[in-house]
C-alpha cells in the first residue's frame, strides 16, 4: 500500500520502526530509546543510550531529496565546521563507512535515506528573554556563512534545490506547493495575494540574481535552528539549504510571526549583527521586506502541502487570514 494514502498514526508507527532499525547500521551501544522529536519534511528521533549519550536521527522524506542533494547538505555543513565558521551537526558514519544509509520497510516502496549525527547541546536563543540580541547574533552568523558560501569550492557532485521566484511563489511546480492551495485561500484572497506575488516578481526581477545577492544559503535560519552552547554558537538543519537570495536568510528568523509589531526592530537587530562580519549594502537591506513577504505567502503554501503535520495545524486558516494585512502594507509600500 502507499506510505501517503496511509492513516498518519500507521504512517508514524512504520516511520518509529524505520528508525528503530537503523540504529542497527551504526556502531551504538545497547539498549537504545528512539523518541520523534520533529516532523516536517523529514522525520527526526532523539536516540539514546543507557549512559546518557545521544545522536539525532534523521529519515529522509522519499521523493524530496536525492542521495546526492543529501551528501551535498552534509558536505556544506563539515565544510563550515571545519572552517571554524560555525559549529554544525557532526554526522557519523555507519558499519559500511558512509554516512548516508538506506533503511527499508516491507510497508515502504522504497528503502529511505536515514543520517545520524552527534547530539549538540545548547538551548535556542531568546526564550525568556528579549530577542533583539539572539537575533543580533543570528545575524552575525548569517553573515559568516554567506561569507563562506561566496568563496567555498564546492565539490564537482554538490546539487541543491534552487529557490527563485518560480520554484517559490511561481505556478509550474513550486517546492511547497502552489499558494493558492493554502488554507482558507478563497476567491478575495486570491486576487490580494496574486497582486501581491507580481508585485513581489517584479521587485526580484529587478534586484537581480548576481553573485553578490544569489549563492548557497541555509533557507530556514530561524532561532529554533540556532543553539547556545556557553560561548558557541551551534547552527542546524541544512535540509532547506540550496541557491537562493541572501537576503532571504534575513526573513526566515521571523518565520510564522512576520505579522507582529516587534518584527522591524528584530530585523534591524539582525542587519545590526550581519554588518559586524560583513558589509551589507543599502540596495540589500532595502529589499528584505520583499523577502518577509515572499517567506509569509511561500509558508502559506506548504501549510496548505503539509496540513498532515502539527505545526501546519497549529497555524492553519488564522495564519492564512493573518497574511492579508500583511499583502495589504506590502503594496501599500513597495507595489
């Protein structure tokens, strides 16, 4: 039977058993606990041991990524690690020496793409506290990856999904669906959002894609993915990083919550942090509201793609509603 068409709570039950067996493939000690920990596009597991140590486990949604748009995820992650940019996931290698494992189900059509990394301790910035600071260091970091990103050789196999206007917000087959499939997206919406997505287009069309404004970015830099660990600073979950605008990593922090009064003074908090590591200039500052705006109708999109999952279900139809003041400042100011 299709793992899609699958009841979720059947769909979750073979997901568990697929991690359960993947530890098999890895040098771990036993007795092992595998507890879920997040569902997106992929499945992710806290494993641990008896002693106290830890790994995260990550099954790849089938279709999404290939094995080598995975390995060129990892790849880009060591890759800044080892240049002391940021810490990142340090993945481990399986009995066979690769890092990247195929587990199967008999319930499966096809073996998933399992990794497995060290556990990384830390705490995300800013809860329970103001978070112009968090979001100044994220900045900082944005920046030093960027930096990274222009320079790095990548290797001859490094394949990634591109983020422009068409694969966001266009037609023909966007990544997360198609934003007029979002939630409570009714015929007034749709022509709001539609004159906000040209006005988006045209803006873009005119900023360009050069090399100084268009490379490798994380795509989803938001707090949850950055931890604190004392003096270090811990960044995780490439699985959205691929070629996009750099300033669309200034809009992922305020994911979810573009809508609320404190977002300007977060996002000058973060342009604030990015110029200690790197000169931003004013053309890029200038068009990250274009970006919040693309960032808010794109997760309109997979909200609607993902209704399966609870994230998509806690922002559901409000979240939708929510984005028309939003088109509405938008035009207002930059259509």
């Amino acid at each position: 039977m299709q793992f899609d068409i699958l009841p979720n709570d059947e769909q979750l039950q073979i997901l568990l058993e697929v991690a359960q067996a993947a530890t098999a493939h890895y040098n771990l000690p036993k007795p092992l606990t595998v507890k879920m920990i997040n569902l997106s596009e992929n499945a992710t597991y806290k494993v641990e041991a008896t002693d106290g140590q830890r790994w995260a486990l990550r099954i790849h949604r089938d279709g999404y990524h290939s094995k080598a748009a995975i390995k060129s995820e990892l790849a880009w992650l060591m890759a800044l690690r080892d240049a002391g940019v940021v810490v990142t996931p340090k993945p481990v290698k399986g009995l066979d020496g690769e890092i990247i494992q195929k587990v199967g189900h008999k319930q499966l059509e096809a073996p998933r793409h399992v990794v497995l990394s060290d556990w990384e301790t830390g705490a995300e910035p800013g809860i329970g506290q103001d978070l112009a600071k968090p979001f100044e260091v994220l900045g900082e970091v944005t920046a030093r990856m960027h930096q990274h990103s222009k320079q790095w050789q990548r290797p001859s196999y490094f394949t990634r999904l591109t983020w422009n206007f068409e694969t966001s917000l266009g037609e023909d087959k966007p990544h997360w669906g198609r934003w007029r499939d979002g939630m409570g997206v009714d015929p007034a919406k749709q022509k709001l959002f539609g004159r906000t997505v040209d006005a988006i287009g045209k803006r873009l069309a005119a900023y360009g894609m050069g090399a100084d404004r268009f490379g490798l970015i994380h795509c989803d830099l938001r707090l949850a993915n950055l931890l604190m660990d004392g003096e270090s600073v811990k960044t995780i979950d490439f699985d959205d990083c691929g070629f996009g605008w750099f300033m669309y990593d200034a809009a992922t922090p305020v994911s979810f919550y573009e809508h609320e009064p404190q977002v300007p003074e977060l996002i000058e908090a973060w342009k604030h942090g990015y110029r200690k590591a790197a000169t931003l200039a004013k053309a890029d500052a200038d068009e990250i509201p274009t970006f919040v705006m693309l960032r808010r109708l794109l997760l309109v999109a997979w909200i609607g793609s993902h209704s399966e999952t609870d994230l998509a279900k806690s922002m559901g139809l409000p979240y939708t509603e929510g984005t028309t003041a939003l088109c509405d400042n938008y035009l207002r100011d930059y259509a």
